[in-house]
C-alpha cells in the first residue's frame, strides 16, 4: 500500500514509518522538523528511515501549508494516512498557544480536507490521553466523555476527533483516532519526564517532580504504540449499525469512525518510575518536589478493551525492560561512558 505518514521525524512517526517499510508498504513522509525540541534528534530519526531503506520518500513541509500538502496527495495518491503531525506539550501550550492552533487545529483540517479530495481508504491519526482531562472515573474508556480538558493542548486534541467525526459523518471518509497514554523509548522526546530525568541525574542536577510525586502514568513503550498503530491501519472502520442516537456512545459512531486507547493498561506511580531510571542509570536522583502544574492530570489509566477486541492486541512492556533500552540507547547516542 502506498501510506503517507505525516511527523515522520518525529518519535512516534519514524517508528511507524520504519515497520510500515519493513512490511513492504510504499512510505512518503513529511515533516517541518520545527526548533520545539532539538532538530539533530529528528534529522537523526530521518537519517535512519533513508540509510535503511532507499525507497523512502520525505518531503520538509508543513501540514499546515494547505498548498504544499495539497499537492503532494495529488502527485501521490496515497491511500492510507497516518497523521502524527502535530504541535505536543502540555506545558508548551501555557505559553505558546497559537502554534497549537496553527498545526493542530488548521493542519489537521487541511489533512481531512486533502484525504476527502483525493479518495484516502483510511485515515488514522494521533489523539491523546490528555482528553481525559477532569475525568475521574478510571479506567479511561473511550466510551466516557471527554468534555472537560484541562490544558489547550488537550482541547485541541479532542478538537481533532469532533472534525474528524464530522468528516466521516459527511464525506464518508474513515477515520480512526488513537489516544497514545505517556509513550516512551529510545529516540524519544527530551520534554519528557523520562528523558529530562535521565540527563539530569547522570548530570548530577535535581529533578523537578509535580505534584510532590504523587502522580501515576500508564507508560507505554514505543514499540507497544507502534503495533497498535499497524494493526488498526487496516481495520478500515464501518458505520457500526447498532450505534443509538439517543444513547450516544462517544467512541463508535453511524459514521465510518472510531476511538482506540493505546496504553499499557497497568499505571505506574511516579516515585516508582523514577527508582526504575535510577536502578538502569545505577545512580541515584535528587529530588526537588513541586506542585502540581497547570494543565496536569494526577493520572492516567488505559481502558484498552476495544483494542484487544478490534486489534487482538495488548501493550505489554514493562517500565523495568522499556527504560533499560532507553537507557542503553541514551547512552549509546550521547556516548557517556557506563
């Protein structure tokens, strides 16, 4: 098949773009390889997707350049998407919210727009367990509502699921979105919690914990997101006839859309998470403990019965084997010596 992955430098979307290949698909990748975290990291990414494999195809570009980007479907014809583009951060977003808005909001519309144009079979794209927001019942269903985010980052990903719904509900088109919890591995992003702590404790720097560490997260290693995403790129989704319109459940639709949590299922304390790092690192953390911030969730738990049933997979990593290949990968790449 012929897939266009867009953020293709980016974490999640270089793996993806790499097992897609590894499968025989025909991958075009694009990416605007933007200053929000470091571009040698990305072009790092990138230079491996080309070293391995010849075929692929990458464009720099801007999903939120409408012309560019409505070109390149026309020269293509893709037909699969898998949309990781976008503007990530919780906290980013507190002080820079237009380019939310502008990659986000106006890139993913041109997205839509461009597969509706040119007869895209599926589209997936990356939502996020931040839509969960004030929600307090746990697990996390994608059958809950999700009307009450609590950061602008949130808001602009569940932003993307109404217009994709109405997309769908319109043109016919499907589409399925993801909502990754907390992933994490080797080539991740140093705005993590993770990769911050790892370089400040082998630096012998405190590290900064919210919420005076009581937090969990359900981590979920980057190979566990990447089979989820394969899997369900070709589960093209139908109009599910038993949906009720006066007992609407937020996750399926009469349209040809769905929702997928991809999440290891097992939340992990933080204070729990940290001794991991410490315990691969073999050196220990200092600790400066904080409040809450804004825009933060005390947790975070996958409900992933869907994606068991739909994907007949389940996220298994542990944080102990997942951190032990960041850690080995992290110090590989920044050559520190063990």
């Amino acid at each position: 098949m012929k897939v266009l992955v867009t953020g293709s430098a980016g974490f999640i979307g270089s793996f993806v773009a790499a097992r897609l290949m590894e499968e025989g698909h025909e991958v075009v990748g694009i990416d605007n390889l933007n200053d929000y975290y470091d571009v040698g990291l990305k072009n790092g990414r990138n230079g491996l997707l080309r070293a391995r494999f010849p075929s692929y195809v990458f464009e720099r570009m801007s999903i939120a350049d409408y012309g560019s980007l409505e070109a390149l479907f026309k020269a293509h014809g893709f037909e699969y998407v898998v949309n990781l583009a976008a503007q990530a951060g919780v906290r980013y977003s507190l002080t820079n919210p237009l380019a939310y808005g502008e990659s986000n909001l106006s890139g993913f519309l041109n997205v839509l727009e461009c597969c509706r144009r040119n007869g895209v079979r599926h589209l997936v794209f990356a939502s996020s367990s931040s839509v969960y927001g004030l929600n307090a019942r746990v697990p996390f269903s994608v059958r809950d509502n999700v009307d009450h985010p609590v950061s602008l980052y949130a808001a602009t990903k569940k932003s993307n699921e109404l217009l994709a719904h109405s997309y769908s509900h319109l043109y016919g088109i499907p589409t399925t979105g993801l909502r990754f919890f907390t992933v994490y591995g080797p080539w991740g992003r140093p705005d993590m919690a993770y990769f911050m702590f790892t370089r400040a404790i082998l630096e012998g720097r405190p590290i900064d914990v919210f919420n005076n560490g009581d937090m969990e997260r359900d981590f979920t290693y980057i190979d566990d997101v990447v089979e989820g995403v394969c899997r369900i790129l070709w589960k093209v989704p139908a109009g599910d006839p038993r949906w009720n319109a006066e007992n609407p459940d937020p996750g399926t639709s009469s349209a040809p859309y769905r929702l997928y949590n991809i999440g290891n299922n097992n939340p992990v304390r933080l204070m729990h998470f940290i001794e991991v790092i410490e315990n691969a690192l073999g050196k220990k953390a200092k600790i400066n403990f904080l409040p809450m911030q804004p825009g933060d969730v005390k947790r975070t738990f996958a409900d992933i019965d869907e994606l068991v049933r739909d994907a007949g997979y389940a996220p298994a990593t542990t944080v102990e084997r997942g951190i032990a290949e960041f850690v080995r990968w992290y110090r590989e790449y920044y050559r520190i010596d063990v």
